[in-house]
C-alpha cells in the first residue's frame, strides 16, 4: 500500500474548542490540509450532534471531518489540567466563546502567551472582544444583516431568510486563512500571534465591491451586482431553472441572442448596448422569462451550449453530486464512521501538485478519542 501523500501541515497539532460552525469549520480545513485536530467538547458534546435527533446529526458531520474527539467539562479542575496538558503539546487553539469565557478558565490570551509560547491561538467572536456589542449573542442571520449582507439578499415586498449559512463559514475560513498566516511567520522566527476573527467584520469584507460603490455614490440593493454582472434566472417549459451570466463581454449577449433566435429581441433598443441592458435590466429579466418557457431545460441547455453562452442549471442539492462534471472531478466520497455506518463527505477543494488530499478519517463519534489522549479514560 503506498504511502499516504504528505501534507503542508503534517505534524501540526490543533487544539479545536469550538461548536455550531466557526470554530469547527476552521480546524476542518486545517484537517484537510495534514494537520492533527484534536475537537475538545463538552460531556454532551457539541449542540450540532444532536440537532437532528440521535448525537451524529449530517450539521455536525458536515463540519467536524478528520478530528479526532475527547470531551472534558471545563468546569471541572481535572479536566481543565486535562486541556492544558493538551495545550502543551500543540501548535494551535483555535475556539469560539464568547469574549470572556476564557478568561474565566484561567486562559486568558495573556496567559496562554506566556504558558504556552509555542501556541498559535486562534479566537472567533461574533462582533470582536470589545465595543457596545461584544457581549451580544451571535449568530449566521444576525451577523448577514449587521454586515450589510441580508439587504442584497433579501426583497424587501416579501422578507424572509433563506439561502445557506454564509457568514458563519467565511468566518471559519477567515480564521483558516489567519492561522496559516501565524503558522508560516512562526516558521520564519516571528513571535507568535494571537489570530482574532469575528463575525461582522469577516462578513463585510467578504462584499467588498459592495462598500467600494456605495463609497462612490452609488445606490446599492439586492440587484447591484446582477446588473453589473449581466445575471439572470429562468423558468423553462418543465418548470426547472436556468441561470445565465454574461458578465461584460458582448460576445456573450450576442451568442445568447443567437441561441434564442429572435429577431425582436435583438432588435430591441432597450437592449442595444451593455449598457442599455444594464439601465432595463428588470425589462430584460421579464423578457427572458417569457422567451424561456417556450423550451425545456434540455433544449435551452443545448442551444446555449452549441453558442457558447455562460449557463447552468439550478440544480438541487440531491443533483449536485450526479453531475457529470462533480463527479468526474470525485469531489464526493464516502467514508466508513465509527457508528458502523458509511456516509457522503466532500473531498477538500484543495489540490497540490495535481493530488487532492485523502480524507483520512470520518467525523469523530463523541469522546471516542478520550483514551487515546489523556491520562485516564
């Protein structure tokens, strides 16, 4: 049997105690890049377990991949030294308490920088460790619309939320990013930092074009950016969705009228030029609409296709993984959990030299870890 492919961080080991999806989601990329997670969780374990029913809910399983788990109460003196042994050992902490908890552990940033030296510790909140709002509860939703993100997402006729978790995973893959950073100055003799991500300001830096019109005077809403960037949606015959995005190239409108093949359409002075397009984009989205439902998904598919237009379908979650590109590409596998069961995981986006990395482990069962680490099991 070959051996496995080494990895960027093949023996670094990282400390995770983290819930929900920050934290987690974090010290699962480091995961996939080589690094040794060890998940520290209450007793209960992490609320995400049991969130279906059962204590291996798909939430959990979803962003807990390659760790290992052990589960201390932090309240308890024992279980403490238990963590701080740990610590010792480690090269990261990465954890998503609220500003304060830590503190009242005994591991205040300060102390952890003098106990353990070595140690790059990451910490994620939801509005930073000071300020009116540092104390207040945080969540995905509260930090979409502090950040500005909720009001290009949401139709103000008809508000709801809907759509998936978007500012708890770029905050977890913000701390990724600022933890490799700490790792790779370490690794060149600079002191070691103390990595600190919050929710709010990772969410608004993850719309940044958005904040760069609004400084320029322009109005921003839900549809600044798909008139910019020429993107439609489309109900065909069958009832199924169709997206385009034509971007700025007019060689993309021009192949898209061709597939059409209506005169009308590419005579309308509405539509003549890119920016004519952009100013009666709402004109434009209806006529597409009623053009689009004349043919199934098959037929549009084809004659975008044939014409080169940028298209897709809106496929569901169910049809994401049978689709020919995904799966040529083996972006899903399965992988064998220690409740006897095998289940779906996404393989890491990541590639180095033409390799993806393995995963090598399934999402950890609670505590089953514990013996293996410390000193009692």
């Amino acid at each position: 049997m070959p051996d496995p492919m080494p990895l960027p961080l093949d023996g670094i080991r990282v400390i995770e105690i983290g819930t929900m999806i920050t934290a987690p989601l974090a010290a699962s990329i480091l995961a996939e890049m080589g690094a040794e997670v060890i998940k520290v969780e209450r007793p209960e374990g992490d609320p995400f377990r049991a969130f279906m029913g059962g204590n291996y809910a798909p939430h959990f399983r979803a962003y807990n991949k390659g760790k290992a788990s052990v589960t201390l109460n932090l309240r308890d003196e024992a279980d403490l030294a238990h963590l701080r042994s740990l610590l010792e050992t480690a090269d990261v902490l990465v954890e998503n308490f609220r500003p304060g908890v830590m503190d009242r552990l005994g591991l205040s940033a300060e102390t952890i920088a003098r106990d353990y030296p070595q140690l790059v510790y990451c910490s994620i909140t939801g509005f930073g460790t000071d300020g009116p709002y540092a104390a207040r509860p945080a969540y995905d939703t509260v930090a979409l619309a502090l950040s500005g993100i909720a009001h290009l997402k949401v139709d103000p006729d008809a508000p709801g939320v809907s759509g998936p978790t978007t500012s708890d995973n770029v905050s977890g893959m913000t701390a990724a990013h600022g933890i490799l950073g700490a790792l790779l100055g370490r690794e060149r003799g600079q002191p070691n930092r103390r990595v600190e991500v919050n929710m709010l300001e990772a969410s608004i830096a993850f719309t940044p074009d958005s904040f760069a019109m609004a400084d320029d005077g322009h109005k921003v809403d839900r549809l600044t950016r798909v008139r910019a960037s020429q993107s439609y949606a489309m109900t065909c015959a069958d009832d199924r969705v169709l997206t385009i995005h034509l971007s700025s190239a007019v060689k993309f409108w021009e192949a898209l009228v061709t597939a059409i093949g209506d005169p009308a359409l590419a005579a309308d002075p509405r539509f003549e030029t890119r920016q004519d397009r952009y100013d009666n984009y709402t004109a434009l989205q209806d006529t597409l609409s009623d053009i689009f439902l004349t043919r199934t998904l098959a037929d549009w598919s084809q004659r975008l296709s044939d014409n080169d237009v940028p298209f897709a379908p809106a496929l569901t979650t169910q049809e994401v993984p049978e689709n020919e590109q995904v799966r040529h590409m083996g972006t899903f596998t399965r992988t064998h959990a220690g409740d006897g069961n095998d289940y779906t995981v996404i393989n890491s986006p990541i590639r180095f030299d033409g390799e993806r990395p393995p995963v090598r482990r399934a999402p950890p069962l609670l505590g089953e870890d514990r013996s293996t680490y410390l000193d009692k099991p």
